[in-house]
C-alpha cells in the first residue's frame, strides 16, 4: 500500500522535531565524518596544487587564447598521469590516451601547426614598392618564385574541393584558406573529445 507522504519528507520532519541538542551533535559528527578528519589530506592536496600549478597561474594572463590552452593541457597531463596511476576502473588506459590525444591537439594549436603548414610548400618574395604619387609612402608587394603548393593540395582533397567550391582561384589563396580551417579542425576535434569523454576521466 503506497505511504500518504514521501519518504524525504517524512525523514526531514523526523529530523526537526529533534531537540536542538540532538541537532547540533548530529552536524558536528557528521562534519567530523565528512570533513574534519580528512583535513591533513586536503592541506597535502592543497600544498601539492600550488607547487603543480605556481608556475603555470603565475605567468597566466587574461588577453590571448593561448592562455586557456596552456591551462587546459597542464591539467590534463596530470588527469592522464593520475588516471594511470591509480585508477583500477575498466577502461583506464584507454581513456588516459584520449586526454592525451587532447594533450597533443592543444600542441599543435599552440604552435599553429595547421595553420603554418602551407607555408613549407611555397616560398614567397617580398618587398616594398615606392607609390609614385606618394613620396615617402609604400605598398607591400609580393609574389610566388617556388612552390609545390599541388601536394599540398593532395594532402587535403576534400578541403580543397570544399574551398575551391567557394570561388577561391589562387592556389596561394586557395592553401591560406586550407590551413585555416584545418586550424580550426583541429579545436573543434578537441572540443568534440572533451565534450565525449569528460565523465569518464576519473578514478
């Protein structure tokens, strides 16, 4: 036969018709259980954060995206590293090598690897170009005297054909826009890891 009232209800009416006596020595033991005695280990944790981290949030500044990603990193290094180390949960090393697929992602964002990568297949010449009518004014002139910029191309197809869909003509256009937007593949994957996997990265 189902109950008249719900049973937290019932437990929470139970609880205040204790004296106050009764209630006071409930929340002290049930602090000391839950947090007092565990103290030392918080004080260790909390010691060992700040050496882990000192160097890290010291030279950590609020005007550039890089920031995140060097925060990011240096915090799941540490999840893979503990995740191997004391995680006995099914699943443990594959997980580890997801966070530090991650970790290698953020890598090559940092150093813009996509987005640098173009660069190796074409060599530019540059120079300044006096305007005429403007003495002691310039424009910024350049042009293409080496590249191999088609194997580039082969790496990518489906960029390429998904750019060049676009109208872009200019093979040195054409590359700048691939690098680009495998840049941002490259978050995105990132991202799409983190937003996968983050519950299962504990132990």
């Amino acid at each position: 036969m189902e109950p008249e009232k719900d049973i937290f209800e019932q437990w929470r009416e139970e609880a205040e018709a204790r004296p106050w006596y009764i209630k006071l020595w409930n929340k002290i033991e049930i602090y000391y259980k839950n947090e007092f005695r565990y103290y030392p280990k918080y004080l260790q944790y909390g010691l060992e954060n700040i050496f882990y981290w000192f160097k890290i949030i010291w030279k950590d500044r609020s005007w550039d995206h890089d920031f995140i990603f060097v925060i990011l990193k240096h915090k799941l290094k540490k999840q893979a590293e503990d995740l191997r180390k004391y995680s006995h949960h099914v699943g443990a090393e594959y997980y580890a090598e997801r966070i530090e697929l991650c970790v290698r992602l953020i890598e090559k964002i940092e150093s813009n690897f996509y987005e640098l990568e173009s660069l190796e297949f074409y060599k530019l010449k540059s120079w300044f170009k006096p305007i005429e009518d403007r003495p002691g004014f310039s424009t910024w002139e350049s042009k293409v005297v080496e590249e191999r910029i088609d194997e580039y191309f082969a790496k990518y197809p489906r960029i390429y054909k998904q750019v060049t869909k676009k109208g872009y003509t200019d093979k040195v256009q054409i590359a700048s826009r691939i690098s680009y937007i495998n840049q941002q593949r490259a978050i995105d994957l990132l991202f799409k890891v983190i937003a996968n996997d983050i519950k299962k990265w504990w132990y």
